[in-house]
C-alpha cells in the first residue's frame, strides 16, 4: 500500500467514516480501528437477532466500507475453533477481531479522499529497479500469490464436514 493510500485511510479513521459490514447478518458502525503497514485492524461486538435456531457457520465475509456504504474491501474470514464452527443465534453475543491485508486501494476512491493524488497505477511500473532487484520483487510477489492460494485453501477445508 502506498504513502497515499495509508493517507486516505488515516483520514477515514480520524474522521470516524469507516464502517464494517458482516454480510448477510448486520453493520458495526464504529469499530476501532488501528493500522499499521499494509494492515487494518477492526475490533467491534456484534449481538445477533436471528436466526432463532442458532446454526453452525464456517465463514463469514466482511466488507470495509465509508459510512455512506461506499466499499473498500472485502474478506472472507474462518469462524472455526478448535475444529468446531461459530455457533450463531439470536441473543448470541461476539467480539470480533478482523485483521485485513490491504494490497491496494481502488485509484478512484483514493481520489475522492484525497482529490490530485498522484502515483496510484502499480507501483512497479514507478520504480527503476536493477535486473537482481526486479527478480528480488517478482520473488516475493509469488511468495505473496502462494500464500493468498494458501489460505483460501485452508478456509475451503475448513468449511468442509469433518468425517
């Protein structure tokens, strides 16, 4: 993530216009909100009303959003503990941690924060790098690509039946 966009969600932060969305089960509208270096972290209680059966639930996606409902980023999270999905019901209480990995940040949006932004395209393109530098980089994005297939893997068997 760029000096930029850090900037832009510096200023969502600080101007309280960030939003999680559970998808399907409900909004925290104001989580706090700590980040550093390519991470966001959003803590926030949720108490679900429904359903009134609670039902066992393997996943659940969160999307970042401004207030307005603007979106900004989505992730598919595990809800599994030690082998056993998150039972969710009415009257059911939790206190959520979501730590996201934010890779980069749609140019549009970040304009709309921060109007004449520039250096938004990919970075890479930017930067004059040697051969050895340029092959150092290419190396860690396929590290970065292994590690993304690595966990969907992952919350794919979790989300499995156990036999």
């Amino acid at each position: 993530m760029s000096e930029t966009e850090l900037e832009v969600l510096q200023r969502l932060v600080d101007s309280k216009d960030l939003r999680v969305v559970i998808v399907d089960w409900g909004i925290a509208h104001e989580p706090t909100i700590s980040f550093g270096d390519k991470r966001i972290r959003f803590q926030f209680d949720a108490v679900f009303h429904a359903p009134i059966i609670p039902i066992p639930v393997f996943y659940l996606d969160f999307e970042i959003q401004t207030q307005a409902g603007e979106p900004i980023h989505r992730v598919r999270q595990p809800t599994v503990y030690g082998g056993e999905p998150l039972l969710l019901g009415a009257g059911h209480a939790y206190s959520f941690v979501v730590d996201i990995a934010i890779d980069h940040m749609d140019p549009a949006f970040v304009r709309r924060i921060k109007p004449g932004a520039h250096g938004l395209t990919t970075r890479r393109g930017n930067m004059h790098l040697t051969t050895d530098v340029q092959e150092l980089l290419h190396q860690v994005e396929e590290g970065e690509a292994k590690v993304r297939e690595l966990d969907q893997q992952i919350l794919a068997s979790l989300t499995r039946p156990q036999e």
